[in-house]
C-alpha cells in the first residue's frame, strides 16, 4: 500500500509556510493573536484520547469513510441523541439559582424546614417559563409565565409550581388536555406559535364561562411582563401549611418583586420579539451576571376553616382569588437569584418540578386542578427525562440524605451497597426505615361522599370576579384588556365564535363589551350568556393593577441613549452618572457600531447599533446630538423609528443639544412634559423616569 499521508489538514493555513507539518494546538479558535491555552487533551466518552477531531477515518484520503471509527461513531451517536421530548407545556423556559430566606419563624404554623428560623437560607431553583410556544418560541408573547420554585430543603425538595397568575382557566385538571390542544397550534397546520390569538382557542374559551376570570388577567398587561424580574408569582391553589400539633391552616403563596411590577405595551412586545426574542431571558442573565441579583418577597394569605366558610368563594375553586383586601398578605421570606446556571441543558432543561413534592408542614387540599397536577407531573418527568432515576440528576437531586429501597431503572447512578434491597428484613446493615415522627403525613382530613363524577355548586360563578378584577384597572389598563381581546378575536376567522365569546362580555363589564364589539365591527352586542350564577359587584382591589404598584423609582431599568458625533462627552457623562446613580443600566447606541466621536475628538463606545436597539427595548430614553451630528440620525429610518416608537410607547425622553430634531423628523412636534431638557440637569428626568410612562400621553 502506498503511503497515504494527509493531503490536507483543514485546521492549518496551507498557504503560509511551516503549516503542513505541525498541528496547532487550539485549532479553528480563531483567537489569532491570543496566547493558546492549555487545553487538556481531548477523549471520547470512555476516556481513549482522540488523535483527530477533525478528519474521520477513511479508506485513501478520498474514499469511504470506515465504521471502524470509533471515535467519530461516538460522537455522532451522541450528538444525534442530544434532544429530550421538550414540555408539553412551559416549554421555553429560563432558570437561575438563589435562595430562600425566612425572615419570620413560623413554627406556630408549619413543620416546613424553610420557615422555622428567622434568617435560616434554603438552597432555590427558580425556572421561569412561557406556556404555549415552543422551546425555541420567542419570549414576550401574550402568554402565563410560568413561575416555578425548587427549594432544596432539609426535609427533602419542596417545589412550589406557580404562575405569574393567581388564578387559572379551568376548574378541573380533567379538562387540561383539551385546554392545552385548544391554545397550541392547530393540529392540521401546525400554527399560529406560542400565540392564542386564533380559533380554536377562543372556541374553547367561549364554551368554558369558568374561564373568563383567567381571561381577564391574560388579556392584560400582566400576559406580556417588561420582564421576570417585575412580577409576581403565585401558587394558584389553596394548600395547608401543618404545625408540630397536626394543627392545618389554609394559605395561598405569593411572590412580590422587590422591584415592582412592569409591563411592556402590546405593540412594544411584537417589536420586542423581533429585535431581540431573548428578551427575558437575556434581562435575567445581564441583571444577575452584574450582580443585580433579582429578588421576591414571600408573601402567604393564611386563613381558618371560618374565613374559608365565610368567604364569598370556595377556596377550593382555582379560579377565584382572596383579594388581598379582605385577606391581607404576611410576609415571610424572600427569594434572591444570585447565580445562572453553569448549564443550560443539565439544569432548566432537565430541571424537574412537581406539585407533589412537599415537605412536612406543608399539605394539599381538595382543589381539583391540584389533585389532577400532583398525578400529572411525575409521569411528564419519567417521560421526559428517560426514567424514575431523573431524581439522581444533580438540579433534582435533594441536598439532603436519601435512603430508600428504589432500585435500578435507566441512569441508575447510585448503586446501593449491600444485601437488603427489602424491608422489613433482619440483616445488621438493613438500610432505613419510615419513620412516623418526622415523616410526611396527611393531614387527617375527614372526606366522605358519593362517588360521583361532579362540580361543586359553589364553584358555579364565572364573573364575578372577573368583573372585579377589570374594575379594579386604572381606564390605561382597561383599554389595553379591551385592545388585547379585540386583537385576538381579529385573528378568530370564525364569525360566530368571535360572537360568543362578545357574549360574555356584558356579564363582566357593559363598557368593556361594548368597545369590543366596537372594535370588532360587530353590528350589535350579540345577546348575553345566561350565566348561572348571576355577577355581583365587589369592591374593587387595587393590588390586581401593575400600574397602581409601580416602582417609584428606575431602579433595575434600562435608559436607551442614542448619541451622534459630536456631543459634549460632559452632558453624556452627567446623564449616565444620574441614571447609574439611581441604580439604573445605560446603554449607548449610535449609527456606527463601535461608537461616536465626541466634540473633543474622543470615542464614546456604544453597545449597540441604532439598527439592532429600537427604543422597545428599553425602559427610557435620551437622544444627545451635536449641530453637525444630527444630520446622520435625521437621514436614518431607525433612528426616526427609535424616536416615534419612545413617543408613542408613552416613553420618558430626554433631549439634549439638536435632539429635538429627530423627533421633529419623526413627525413628534409638539413636546409634552413626558419631555426633559438635559442640559438643566438630569436628576428630573431621572425622578420622572421611576413612573416608567408618561401615561397621559395616550391616556
Ligand atoms: Fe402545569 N404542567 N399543569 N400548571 N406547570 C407542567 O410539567 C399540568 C397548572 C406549571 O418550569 C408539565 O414538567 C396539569 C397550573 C409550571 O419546568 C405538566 C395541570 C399551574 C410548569 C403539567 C396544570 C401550572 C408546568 C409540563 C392542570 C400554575 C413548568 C412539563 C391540572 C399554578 C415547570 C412539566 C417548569 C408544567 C401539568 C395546570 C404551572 C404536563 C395536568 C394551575 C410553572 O406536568
């Protein structure tokens, strides 16, 4: 056999000398001019090292590549088994950790590990999700977000699986199936994506009345947050916390952001999904990464058997909320995320939350949904990730001992030593036993009754609290659920279901109807749904409003400045100071990647392009631009873009030198007091910006 050297190695320049000899030793980097690092040497999965990672075996330097191949066998294998089934639901997910601190002891009311000690910190995972799109959907979609929290505690994992939500669209878990399929892209033509603006899903909700309280909060800004960080999360369902004396308490969680609560405008979040589809998940990254960590309040409605009997609603319907009003929020704890995930795939992807992991001191009701829920997580987890032995993955794995005699299974990793595998049995070393003094018990709840497929009659009122929750927005707020409604049903190609579901509209709010039905051009308000309870009116709560729990301040938010040549570094660096003092994030943006050359001849850096920044992604902003400068962000189409979205996104803006040009070129003449002269001083600006929108401006 001849010699058959390689003719060509693809890591190498060949045309420059020296190169058809030596291998390089970071090969294809493309870090020229760095230093090469030392590299341990690369191996297969078993640990052979690999000579060539770049050429597979073959049979002459053009012939058949060889089975013989191990290495390169391996690696394809591997890579075409890459893919998990993604989640039925709450399939584009983004998780960090953190921790959990109590900031209350609550041993009078619960065993639960976490919460018998001031101070005490437990290990968290938080995964926040969308519901209906795909894994690679984008992230401000009209959607729930999913809120889901593992905390690692001493008592085993205790997984709160919440949503950004406090209630949801069915009452029984019997009919989440048919909910999911309803909102899902339709099974023929495989869309609309991680969208709920088309027929099948509003034909589902206008048959399902026990769905219009969820409506509401879904049609509302709360459907499309600013981001994770600004809102809250809820645990939906009433559950039990349970003291050392089997004494039960009912309690539904609540998630506060430190930072308030924020939305986008629906128009920003089309924009938004097109400039930049990670907008979550990159906000979360950028906020902890800085060291910004996020943080929430744990906050729990308690109440007793007699508040449950007196309450309007059955506290076991996940449709109704306790306003927090009638029955104030205790703060107990709060949330930090402080760390991403090293990742990606070994952590949110295989993250595995279920309702059924509790702890002592913490118990379920009778709530429907929770029942169906504490059946169906497991079994997704088994599917999903491969087998019972998910639980041995590190980010599911307890951090406390675990001792059982569960054998064997896919991905068995653990191997218990020993004989016994089977208790009671006699041997010395017989492994563990239950025990029932700290162990996991019911609480011994007396349950008697027919067996009966049924709903209970107090689950019967679908509006009024709907009702309440509309009632209770600012008239911004009321027009955008109007809006949102409007728009779905505009994607509803089907005359009679957008006619049904304008049917119900009258039982939550005449006005409110009659601006969809405006809007839909419907010729008059199809005649009302017989409701079979009739609604009341409740007293409104304001803690159902984002608007009436902003911030105050720009804390954690994001200033868009846009500069041109030749601006005065000081007024720059004045602004960016106040904002940065006010614990806020400032990014430049500029016609020129890299950046503007200031009056004194000197770059200023810009973090983004003017074509990939459109004001939508940011919270404020502020346009600085010299005489001689303007002329380059008056001739560019997105700048102008930039400008006339921040106007009509009711957007805080500040001017400085010739700025005002843009906007006059933009067609925004008139300047309202949503407008800030820079050149007075930046502090105002900053002080107007903690209100987030300048409201009036399309109020
Ligand atoms: Fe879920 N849900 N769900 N859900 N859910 C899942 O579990 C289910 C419900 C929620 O970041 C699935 O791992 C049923 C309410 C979150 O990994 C699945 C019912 C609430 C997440 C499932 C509900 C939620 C899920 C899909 C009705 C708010 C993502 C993949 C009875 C309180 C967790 C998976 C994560 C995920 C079932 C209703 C929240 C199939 C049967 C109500 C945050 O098991």
């Amino acid at each position: 056999m001849p010699d058959e050297k390689p003719l060509f190695d693809p890591t190498v320049d060949t045309q420059s000398s020296n190169a058809t000899t030596e291998r390089p030793r970071h090969p294809g980097n493309g870090g020229e001019t760095q230093q090469a690092p030392d590299h341990g040497a690369m191996t297969t999965a078993q640990g052979g090292v690999v000579s060539d990672n770049q050429n597979s075996l073959k049979a002459g330097a053009r012939g058949p590549t060889l089975l013989e191949d191990f290495a390169f066998r391996e690696k394809v294998f591997h890579f075409d088994h890459e893919r998990i089934p993604e989640r039925v639901v709450h399939a584009r997910g983004y998780g960090a950790h953190g921790y959990f601190e109590a900031t209350e002891d609550l041993s009078d009311l619960t065993m639960a590990a976490p919460l018998q000690e001031k101070g005490k910190r437990t290990p968290a995972f938080v995964r926040f999700s969308t519901v209906a799109g795909n894994k690679g959907s984008a992230d401000v979609v009209r959607d729930v977000r999913g809120f889901a929290v593992k905390l690692y505690t001493d008592a085993g994992n205790w997984d709160i699986v919440g949503n950004n939500m406090p209630v949801f669209f069915i009452q029984d878990a019997m009919k989440f199936p048919d909910l999911v399929h309803a909102v899902k892209d339709e099974p023929d033509r495989g869309f609309p994506q991680a969208a709920s603006a088309h027929d099948n899903f509003w034909d589902f909700i206008s048959l399902m009345p026990e769905s219009l309280h969820m409506i509401m909060w879904a049609m509302s800004d709360r459907a499309i947050p600013r981001s994770f960080r600004f809102m809250e999360g809820f645990g939906v369902h009433t559950y039990r916390l349970v003291n050392t004396e089997g004494k039960s308490t009912f309690v539904k969680f609540h998630w506060k952001p430190k930072l308030g609560l924020q939305s986008v405008v629906w128009d920003e979040a089309v924009k938004i999904n097109g400039a930049d589809p990670d907008f979550h998940r990159r906000d979360l990254w950028d906020a902890i990464q800085s060291g910004d960590f996020p943080e929430w309040e744990l906050g729990l409605q308690i109440f007793d058997d007699e508040f449950a009997d007196n309450f309007a609603f059955d506290i076991l319907d996940p449709t109704k909320i306790i306003p927090e009003e009638e029955l104030p929020i205790r703060v107990v704890g709060r949330l930090v995320l402080d760390r991403m995930v090293d990742n990606f795939f070994a952590e949110t992807e295989q993250v595995a939350f279920c309702t059924q992991n509790v702890i002592p001191g913490i118990d379920f009701t009778n709530d429907p949904l929770l029942q169906g829920r504490n059946f169906s997580y497991l079994d997704t987890q088994i599917k999903r990730l491969g087998g019972p032995n998910f639980t041995h993955l590190p980010i599911n794995a307890p951090r406390c001992p675990v001792l059982h005699f569960q054998q064997d299974g896919h991905m068995q990793t653990r191997g218990p030593k020993g004989r016994a595998n089977y208790e009671p049995n006699s041997w010395t070393e017989g492994g563990p036993r239950a025990d029932p003094k700290t162990g996991f018990r019911s609480f011994p709840e007396q349950v008697s009754g027919e067996k009966r497929k049924l709903r209970p009659e107090s689950f019967a009122d679908h509006y009024s609290q709907a009702r309440l929750f509309y009632r209770s927005q600012t008239p911004v707020e009321q027009q955008h659920i109007a809006d949102a409604i409007t728009f779905e049903l505009s994607k509803v190609e089907t005359l009679a279901i957008r006619e049904r579901v304008a049917a119900h509209l009258p039982n939550i709010d005449e006005e409110l109807a009659a601006r969809v039905v405006e809007g839909l051009g419907l010729a008059k308000q199809p005649k009302p749904h017989e409701p079979a309870v009739k609604p009341v009116d409740l007293p409104p709560s304001d803690a159902l409003s984002i608007l009436k729990n902003g911030p105050g301040a720009f804390t954690g938010r994001k200033l868009g400045l846009l500069l041109s040549d030749g601006v005065e570094a000081k007024l720059v660096e004045d602004v960016t100071a106040a904002f940065e003092g006010a614990g806020a994030v400032v990014e430049v943006i500029a016609a020129k990647v890299g950046g503007v050359t200031d009056a004194g001849g000197k770059t200023i850096e810009a973090k983004h392009q003017i074509n990939g920044a459109p004001s939508v992604v940011f919270d404020a902003v502020a346009v600085i631009a010299s005489d001689a400068g303007i002329a380059d962000l008056v001739a560019s189409h997105p700048a102008k873009g930039f400008a006339a979205d921040a106007f009509a996104h009711a957007k805080f803006i500040g001017l400085g030198g010739a700025a005002g040009q843009l906007f006059d070129a933009a067609g925004v003449t008139g300047r309202d007091d949503g407008f800030f002269d820079l050149e007075k001083g930046a502090e105002p600006f900053v002080t107007a910006c903690g209100k987030l929108r300048f409201w009036d401006r399309v109020a």
